[in-house]
C-alpha cells in the first residue's frame, strides 16, 4: 500500500554502520550505557542550597546515580521563574563534588556553555532547543558529555541528525533522552512519551538512550508505571523529577515525585531491570 | 500557564467513580482483568484451516489463552485480501472449540454483529470503527464481550465514550485496547503507541486494558520490546499477531511474529509480570 | 535530506492519469465540479419542519444550491441527540422537492443506505465513517451521489482510496471533502482545516473538492475567513451550517452561522470567485 | 461533551485586550499591518551578488516590498549548506540601499543580534527557534523589527507568548508568521499550512500576521493557491521562496518560485486582495 521506500539514512556518526559498539562512557565511576542502567532524579529547578543538598541526598540513598538541576530555564511564559543562573550552577558544582554524584543542567545560550561545562558533569540540550545549531555546535565544541533531548514534533531521522550536529563538532559521549512528542490529546496527560522511539533508537544507533517520563506523561501519578515501560523497552536510563515538597516547586511540581515516591519507584525499577537482566 | 479546567467527565458507566471495582469476567475458564495478564496471538487474518490450526496450537503452547484471526478485513484499499468472511468465523468456531481456546474476531457491519457472535467468544470494534456508532450500539445490545481498539486519533475521552455505548447498549464485558495512534514520524514505525493511554485508563475506567504492539509499531523487531513495556505499564493483556510464515501472510506480514518469535516474547512477559506482581 | 520515493500511488479511478477530465455532474439543475462553485448550507440536525423549512429558505434566497441536513447523528456521547431518523429524512424530502434545492444527508449504517437514497440526492459519509468499509461498499453499489468526508487523522491516500472504494463498487459522482484534521491545538478551533488538501486533491484526481469551514474551525466567529480561504485555494465547493438560532441548536450550535452571517458570507464569497475566476 | 473552559490568556502585551489598536509600522516606506497587504519575496539562501541582486530586481519588479534572504541558515544536517554568513548579510544589505527594498533575513544565535540588525530591516527568529529564549531576549532588547515564525507544533498560546518575550523586553514591531505545522501526512507536503491559525491570530492579538505557504506546502505547484487561500483567511502579508533557477538552489529549490512563477502570483493575489477590500 504505502508505496514507499527509504533509500539511504540521513546520518552518519550517529548510525551502528559506523560505530558497531554501543557508546559506553564513565563519569565519577557510574558507567552510562551498555548494560548499564541509570537513573537521574532531582528538581525541575535549582531553588535553594537546601532544597537541592535535601534532593540530592534523597534520590543518592534510594540508589539515582546522576542528579538534575535546571540553572537556565526555558519557561513558555516571560513571567515564568526563569532559574537562579550562574548561583544555581554553583550549588550544582558543591553538591556533586559534596556527595560525588554526577550532576546534569541545561544550557540555552552557546554563550554559556563553557561555562556550563566548568560546573556541571553533563550538558543538557533541551526539546525546545534540540534544533538550535549554534548551540549544538558549541556544545559539540565542547566535548563535554551531553544529554540531548527529543524536540516535540522531532522525528527520529531529525533527532538523530541534531546528535549529528554534537558528534561532528567533537562530543563523543552523547545521552539521546526521549521526553514525549505532541500529544493526540492534551486533557489527561502533557505529552505523548513515545516509547517505540526507544526499540527504534537502539536498533538506529550506538548512543545511549534515557527516557523521561516526567515530562512524558506531566502528571506525577503516571510517571512511575511510565518508568516501568520506558525500562521494560530497553531505555539506558530513565530520568525523573523530585522535589522535598512538590506542591510548592517553583516549577514542574504537577510532574514531580516525593523522595517517598521516588524510593519506591526505584525498588520497582530494580525487578524491572532484573526481570529484562539489566544491571541497576 | 495552561488555563484550563476540566469540569467533568463526559463518561459515565465507564468510569471508575461509577463503578469502583475493576470489571473482571471469565470466558472458557480464562479471567480477564484483575491482577491476571492474558495475552492474545494470532493471525491477522484467517486464511485457512491448516494456518489457523497450526498457529493456534503454537500460540497455546507458548502460554496464549486468546486466540485473534480476522475474517471481515478492514483494508484500506478495495484491492487488497478482505478476509474468509463466514469460512473464517467457522475456522475460528472449529480451533476455538476443538482447543477449548478464547477466540476473538473483528466485525465492521452491525448486519454481522449477531452472525459473529454465534462464532467467536469476543467481538472486536476494529480502530476505524471505533466511532461508528451503529456498530457499537449493535454490539452493545448483543451484550457478547467485545473488545474495542482505539481510533488512531481518538482522544481518551472519545475512546472512553465509545465503550459508553457498549457500556449503555447492554454489553458489561468490554476490553479496551491500545493500539497506536497517527504517529509524528512513520519513516520507522507504522503507529506511535500511546503507552500513557495505559495507567490513565487504569485511573479512570474500571475496565481492563490490553496493549497491541504489532499494531502500536508495524514492525515485528520492535513488538517484543513493546509487549514488555506495555506490561510494565500496568496493561491487563497484550495482543499480537503471529503467522507460521509471516513473509507470505496475506496481511500485515510485516508486524507479524513467527510462533518461535512469539515464544521467546512469552517468556519475556512472564518476568516481567512477576517483577510487578502480575499473574500471566 | 529525506531519502524517501513514493513509487507509485495506490489509488487507480480516482486518480487523473486514470480519468484526465475532472468529473462533472448535475442535479436539479445544479452543476457540481468544473468551473462551478457551489455552496452548501443548512443546519447539523433537521429538528423540525419549522426549522428546515425556515433554514432552507433563508440559505437558497442568499444563492446556496445544496441544502443540508441531519437525520442520522454520529455524536460522540451516547447521551446526546441522535437525530430524528427517517422523520427527519422525510422532512428533507418535503423540502427538496418544495423548494427545488438539492439534498445531502449522513448515511451511518450500510443498512440504511437504500432508505436514505430514497429521500436525499446526495449521501454523505462522514469524517468518522470514512474507513467503514461496509458502508462504503454500500454506498458505492447503490450509484448515488455521495459526498466523503475525509477522516480527522486520514493522509491523503487514505483518503483517495476511500473514494476508491465507492468508485470500484459502482459509484462515479464522488465529491470529496476536507473537514479539518486532528490539530496540534485545541484551545481555539476544534480542528485543524487543512487548504493545503485542496490544490494536492485538485492535481491527484478529477473529483469535485468541497471544503468545509463549520466544522474545520468549530468556532462561527472564524468560519467565514476559513471559507474565502477554502475558495481561494481552489474548492469548487463550501459547505456550511446554518441554523435560525445557533444557541438552540441541538448540535454543533457553536459553528453554526445565522442566516444574516450565511448571506454576508455569501457575498465575499462571490468576490472571492470572480477574483480567481470561478463561477458562483 | 468538552468540559473544559480556559479561564485567562496567558499572555499579554500581544493581546487585543491590551492594546486595542493594530500595530501598524513603516519601514523604507512601506507599511506593514493596518489595511495593507505585503508581499515578501526571495531566495531560501543568499548564494552569490549575482543572484540576490537578479532576484530582489525580479520581485520588486512584480510588487513585492520585502526581499528575503538567508545568511545563517538552520539546517537539519550538519553536512548542508550553512549559509555564507556574514558575507551574505553585507550582500543583503547593499541591495537593499541600492533598489530601497526592506529586507529580512534569520538571526539564529543571539550573539549575532546586534551585527545582523546592523545588515537588516527586519530580523526573522525561524521556526525551529521559536521558543529559543535567549534569542528571543536579545532580539526584544535590539528593539528591531522582528519576524517571528510559529513552531511546528507550537499551540496559539505558545506562538503568542514566544511574541510577547519579544514585546516584554522591548521590541514592539514584532509580525507573526504562520508556516505549516507538523503533518498528519508527509506523502505530498512537507507541512501542514494552519490557515485557521491567521484568523484566530487577528482576533486575539494586534500583530501583523504573515502566512509563509513555501514552507506550509513545500512543494512550488501548491505555494500560489496557498497564498491566494492566506490572503483571503485575513493575512497581512505572504512571504515566499523565489530563485532564479530553483533546480540549483542550495536550499529549498522544491518549494522556490521562479521568478515568472512569482509574478503571476502577485497578479492574482492583486484580484484577492482586491476582492476582499485590501490594499495590495
């Protein structure tokens, strides 16, 4: 019927012709990719040394191996909170080093990704910002590692080829982090997570590959079933939103677990993981 | 930042402040719903005795309790194989009774509902019929269990008020079924399964959920994955489509499964149910 | 960038290497395809002979050549008004001959095909319908003139092959009509009108192409910007919906015009023809 | 049946609320908003002198008023053409001084601003940097004419708020260009041209709006009846791909006009425009 046929892939450095073995790299001893399984929790924002020393400290004992942190927020609204910038780093960088644990943020502007990357283990690239070349570019100029996330309407051919862009520019150690696509339906749930993109990406290329179901699904209640799935589909990693008091977050808080929440999520990952003979 | 309030649901008898129990029924001794996963194998289409016999003992074997084979074929276009048609539904009657197994057979036209219904034990409302409301009202007042499949747009609300009519035309016995929906990209797969679909209608509706990943992808690479993730994400059933020879099957050979595929898939699910708790 | 090549197009009758010259047909004196432009107006539900009587009048004395009409409502809830069935049928029988105005209506069910055929000059089926089969089949054998909606998440060769299937089972006079498609956005309209089928219809296939505003919008305050445009894009039809009161309509009221709105559209309308052309 | 009602609009400075009157401005002359229809063509890139100056003498000689060019190009791969930089803007602007023809060109990153808005009368922020908020500050704080393209899966309210980062931080001669959402269907246009979006934009916002059916359609048979369709949903402006030779493009040959091509399309939208009461 649909007569179609796709002559040859659009990418290259991304793709398993080129790079036969999965892409596996160490930050602070947590291995990423491979067998390996990894999960990133903390808050949507950086709010206060303590809201994210209290984060950081829960997700590290319940077992997450990376913690997130958003300095520079890209928020729909101008009047939105916008992030604590260059202090939200600083408390990145003293409680990475503090608790050891590898740490993530996003960076908007290709102005500030040098920076960036003095304080935070891995650079993110937002959805809004998966197509922004000159950020790309220097993120890719940097050869720090980066997680890269889907844009909304990306389709995996485009998504690989923004991987492309940091590949080519000189990062090797690239994170692919599905996060949901624009939904059928807006009433019950934020965004559609695309879990086949998950078989798919795996089949396409060497990069490991992490799913969010926070942003994925919007709503707290759905994202630990989501997280089950996104593992359960083969996912690298999967990457959560955790804040000591959601109902007060400066941002995300209908999408944020509980540590409480987060714990016994992580005690299902684990079967999960073990049930597919995943390491977590 | 999205002003907007949902006042009500649309939905009645199918949701759960309606009925607060889950809707649990049993069909040949097999329990749909409840803590039990039940999964369903089978052709695309009927072809003929010896394809049916063959990949109904094969499916059985591996653990299948549900038996799917279409006789009335949606095809898209007038060209295409339409299916056995009553030849079918009596292939279906023989192996279901001649295996003591469940059988499940799409109808499109309300004439056929009660011809149908004297066939197979679980009528199914096909994606492209799910709004076609003189079909539903006609299953409705068979009150035969049906199995509904969600429209490639439809909107949780729409798909819940399409089972409303079931639900309101006298059938109780009704299974929802995920099966993909209008995909972002269709360069790697033929759907985008919605997996959110599957906890949010655990939250609203009491009704079990089943999850098609031969559908939800188009590719059999991609099915296993999906069959596990969609257990992971709390569906009571998984639906896939198995040929003995799925290269010259006389429809959707492409997302069917080979009876060893299908095996290895079974014994996939079984630990990913007991790593959450489910039977299967 | 995108590798992909569409072989060949699985449509044949439809399409305009298989006819070269567009389809043209008359009824009651009305010329449909060609250089014709025709308008359609007329409530969603005919309610009563009053309000039939009263909207057919208004709309044929602003120029509209086809009245419609429902009698059979596909409505998403089961609890909503389903039409007034064969009364209603009758009523639009009245009318039409009364009034000299050609009749469309909604067939739903294959069975009511013959009835509806007795009572309206052209059948429609409706966006929800547009895959079902058995009505399609059915419509198609009984030669009437039917006009096809597409499907809100329907691809254009979905949609031709639908046309297909009336074609290959004995039906010539097809009209095809874009009714706005699933949208990114349903904040402001309740679909998304998509023009950009109608130059792609008009350079596939030799059928008429209608374009409906009422639905493709949801909202009456844009329906008459929506028509102009569905005009200037190339329709060689607008079909619309007209009720003496839209706030007590018992369907679609909020896209409904008042026959004062129906007539000053009518006038741009026919500016918009003259400018490109056409006759109206 | 939707119960759902949006109880604020989450913008304001864009909002008809606010400010009652259109914006209305003049540049080199020539006005954009009010009654005024513009029309903006040329090149997807600038290639060479030769042929940015043979194309802007080609589309003023037609009736456009705004020549468009691109010197930093977003491209999806990192292997395409990236646009001659620098060079290209110092090419724009000597042949926007030499014929006085506005000229508009994309700024993707917002270290560039302040040297683009040396080169150029309008800076355009494309579609895949929508919500790029970084840029989108810096281009508010030059205080530059801006063209601000929607996203392709951005809702109204997303498109209006990226419009109002642009108002808030302090450039108020801001156009809105609608250029096609992701598809439902790739087979025959690269997008889908959201025409209802151009009358919803008038009704809730003052701002120019602007319909691009290059990009909506990608593909140059559709491009002339799309901006036909654009100017009659309400446009203020349609802005188009024109190359001497489209055949040798470096970008979006598919979807450029020749010049001869985009002379008989001025004529035509001269009789809509004309049609609808607009001055052209």
């Amino acid at each position: 019927m649909e007569s179609v046929v796709q002559i040859s892939r659009p990418f290259k450095l991304a793709s398993r012709e080129f790079r036969k073995v999965d892409t596996v790299f160490t930050l602070k001893g947590v291995t990423i990719g491979g067998n390996q399984c990894v999960i990133t929790g903390g808050p949507c924002s950086v709010e206060s040394r303590e809201q994210i020393f209290e984060t950081a400290r829960a997700v590290q004992a319940s077992g997450a191996k990376i913690l997130r942190g958003g300095a520079y927020k890209p928020r729909t609204s101008p009047y939105a909170f916008q992030g604590l910038g260059k202090e939200g780093l600083e408390l990145l960088k003293e409680v990475g080093d503090a608790l050891n644990i590898v740490t993530v943020s996003e960076v908007m502007d290709p102005a500030d990704v040098s920076l960036v990357t003095e304080y935070v283990d891995i650079l993110q690239i937002g959805a809004r910002n998966m197509q922004n070349y000159p950020l790309l570019i220097a993120a890719g100029r940097s050869g720090h590692p980066t997680l890269l996330k889907r844009g909304p309407s990306a389709t995996i051919d485009e998504f690989l080829l923004a991987a492309e862009y940091l590949l080519h520019h000189g990062t090797e150690r690239v994170i692919l982090c599905e996060r949901g696509v624009h939904p059928i339906d807006r009433t019950y749930t934020r965004n559609t997570l695309d879990l086949n993109s998950v078989p798919v990406l795996k089949y396409l290329t060497h990069l490991p590959v992490f799913v969010d179901p926070a942003h994925g699904t919007g709503v707290t209640r759905y994202v630990s079933a989501m997280a089950r799935a996104g593992l359960a589909a083969g996912a690298d990693g999967i990457m959560v939103e955790v804040h000591p008091n959601p109902k007060e977050a400066l941002s995300d808080g209908a999408q944020s677990q509980t540590p409480a929440q987060f714990d016994e999520m992580m005690q299902e990952l684990r079967k999960v993981a073990q049930a597919i003979g995943r390491d977590l």
